[in-house]
C-alpha cells in the first residue's frame, strides 16, 4: 500500500489540493450529466452536442496553459486554472439554455485541461528525485477523491429534486475554489528562463507527438470501463446489472492499492515503452474475456466480466506508469508545461473519439468488435518501445542536445567540481 501521506512540505501541500479538487471532480463526474438533462431539462443529446464542442475547444488550451506556466510561474497559472474553473462551475446553476449551456461548459473544460498542463512543472519541481513516482501517488489520491464525491453525488442522484442537483454544483464549485486556496501555502516555482528553439517546440517535436499518439490510442482503454462494459453487461450478457457498480468499485480498489507500487520499476524511458507494451497484451485478454461473456449463464458472465476488469486495471496501471515516465523523461525541463501540455493533446483525442469508436466496435458490432479493439491495443503496445527509442535518441528540436544530454548537461552545471587542475579543467 503507498504511504497515506507524502513527506511534508510542498509535496503534502500538492497533495492536498488535488485530494480537495478531486471530490468535486467526483462530484461532477457522478451527475453533471444528470443535472444538466433533469434539473436544466436540457435534451440529452444537445448535452452530448455541447461537451464534445467542449473537449474540442479543450485541446489547444493545455499546451498554451503549459507555456505560460513555463514562463510566468507556475504556481500562480494553476491556482487562476483552479479560479476559472470554479467560477465556471458555479455559473452552471445560471444555465437555462443550451448555447449558455455551452459557453459553460468550454470554460470549465478548458480550464480542466489548462490546469493539468501547469500542475506539471510543480509536479516536476516538488516532486522528488523521481517527480513521475510522485504523480502515481497523486492519481491514488485522485481515485480516493473522486470515489467521495462519487458517494455524495448518490444523495442528489436519489432525491432528484433541482434544488439537490444544484447544491452538488456548487459543491464542486466549492471545492474546486478550495483547492486553489491550498495552493497558498505551496512556495512559488521560479518562471524557465527562455532558451534558444523554436516557438511552439512541443508541437514541433515529432518522435514526442509520436509518443503522444500512442499514449492517445491507449488511453482509449479508460474508457472500456466507464463506457463500453457497463453498455455490454447490460445489453448482451445476463449479468445482474449491480455488476456495474462493482466493477468500476474493483477498478477504483486495485487503482488506489497499486499504482504507486505498479509505478517503482517504471524508471527510464525504456521501462516506460515495455509497460506500454505489457498494458497493451493485458488490454487484449480483457477485451477477449469480455466477449466471451455473452450467451452464458449470469454467473459464469458475472465471473469472466470481473476477471477481465481485474486484468484490465493491471493494464491500466501499466499504462499510466508509462505515460507518467515517457511525458516527463523526454520533455525539456525547461519547457515541462508546454510539453505536458502537448502530451495531453492524445488524452483528450482519446476522451473526445474513444466512447463513439467503442460503442460502434464492441456494442454495435458485437463480440468481434471486442477482439478489433484488443488487438489494437496490443499492436499499439508493441509500437511503443519504437516510438519511445526514437524520441529519446532525437533532440527536442534541431540544433538542441538530445533528450539524454540535456539533463546530464543540466545535471553537471549543478554539480559541484570534482577535481581540477591549476587551469580549472574538471577530470
């Protein structure tokens, strides 16, 4: 089990905010739908119209975000993510329309995904010798945050009235805005100073959008669980229908028990293209065991469905131990934000593709759906290493250190001299 606490200080402070944040991420996650379709009476499918305008919007504010994290300091570009947020949140109980409804929802989404990009170079600063094995430790506590406010979502869910749905935006609202309040007692990070390269680098370095693409296609797999499982137990196997709950409980235990001890051995770049390759075979079996629960009796579908979540959150655990390593191992200190801003890009393609392409495979198309879907995750997997080898051997941008060099030279501009000569020549 990952220790309750990190070590205090900054690490604890971080720690603390995103355990804050993430309860009304749990919250809204829970029954912001909900509230949109049954108190704002919004038609279920303009509410599906206007959140993928809304991770469409999303895509490009990360990297921006990022840069000026970089740049201005990060501390403050992520606590102002916080404010916007929340404010946006909050202004969801003026919605009474949809184009409202939309402008809404693009500001929380953008900003959702603007303060991941500029939590990254306070990860990387406080993090530890290790900033990626830190950030496993904040998605234990993000899964114990949203599985809170996930059980207080249930108390609207079950009354049902206006009135609870919109105690529970403000919820989250609130506990948005006191994540960022937290954030005061965290040290403020010094801006990057700007060094040579192109404008936009991120964007520009193609074996890291290479990467990123890969981590995209994978990151698909987050949405198995969430939403093509619950659509096949329901619709082609003769599991009962509670089974829904228990597997994302499942999921949320081994996640919560397990990343930081999945993440360890994820040490290098290397490391991080053979867990991609690992979560990409464990992704395969699942999808296999799922299809064969179809036209079998409850409890044999009921057995083979939680064995298959099993597997697939060994994957998911692998897969998030690789992105955390490759996102940050091979992005220029300097430029942290923006390229975890870039990193993102793939995350959001997936969020915004992924439920429609599954639907259309596993559930339209059936069992032989699963095993499409299976293999390509696992031919993903074995693209990973390639692309993993061929971004850590290419520089950043043409005329840079490679990736590798970077941070020895970095390394040795810190490190005091060993021994010198008269002529201050190290040896």
């Amino acid at each position: 089990m990952p220790r309750l606490l990190p070590d205090a200080g900054p690490q604890r402070t971080l720690a603390a905010s995103n355990f804050v944040y993430t309860i009304g991420s749990g919250l809204y996650l829970t029954a912001g739908v909900l509230y949109f379709t049954q108190a704002v009476r919004i038609p279920a499918a303009l509410v599906g119209i206007g959140l993928g305008i809304a991770g469409a919007v999303s895509l490009g504010v990360g990297i921006a975000a990022g840069q000026l994290a970089d740049r201005r300091g990060a501390r403050g570009v992520y606590a102002a993510t916080l404010v916007v947020r929340a404010l946006a949140t909050a202004g969801f109980t003026l919605v009474h329309s949809f184009w409202p409804f939309v402008v809404a929802v693009c500001v929380a989404t953008g900003a959702q995904a603007a303060g991941l990009a500029a939590r990254s170079p306070l990860i990387r600063r406080y993090g530890g010798e290790r900033p990626q094995q830190f950030r496993a430790y904040l998605r234990s506590v993000t899964n114990v945050g949203i599985s809170l406010g996930a059980l207080l979502a249930g108390w609207a869910v079950q009354v049902g009235t206006g009135t609870a749905y919109r105690l529970l935006v403000l919820g989250a609202a609130g506990s948005i805005a006191a994540a960022a309040a937290v954030l005061v007692l965290l040290p403020s990070v010094a801006p990057e100073p700007a060094r040579g390269g192109p404008h936009w680098a991120g964007l520009r370095d193609r074996p890291y959008l290479l990467v990123t693409a890969v981590d995209g296609v994978m990151a698909m797999q987050f949405k198995v669980l969430t939403v093509a499982v619950p659509l096949w137990l329901v619709g082609a196997t003769t599991a009962p229908r509670w089974l829904i709950a228990g597997t994302m409980l499942v999921n949320t235990v081994i996640v919560i028990a397990f990343q930081v001890r999945a993440s360890r051995n994820v040490d290098s770049p290397a490391a991080g293209g053979r867990a991609y390759r690992r979560s990409g075979v464990a992704f395969l079996a699942s999808c296999a065991l799922i299809s064969l629960s179809a036209g079998v009796p409850g409890w044999v579908a009921a057995t083979l469905l939680v064995t298959a979540v099993v597997i697939h959150t060994v994957g998911e655990l692998w897969h998030s131990a690789a992105g955390f390593e490759v996102s940050f191992a091979l992005a220029p200190e300097h430029a942290t934000g923006e390229y975890l801003g870039v990193f993102g890009l793939g995350a959001g393609l997936a969020e915004a593709l992924g439920p429609g392409l599954l639907v259309w495979l596993c559930i339209s198309w059936g069992r032989p759906g699963w095993y499409v879907v299976g293999a390509l995750f696992a031919l993903t997997g074995l693209l990973a290493p390639i692309a993993v080898r061929r971004a850590e051997a290419q520089p950043p941008y043409p005329g840079a250190f490679g990736r590798s060099d970077e941070v020895s030279a970095s390394a040795n501009t810190l490190a005091p001299p060993t021994s010198a000569s008269p002529s201050g020549v190290r040896r």
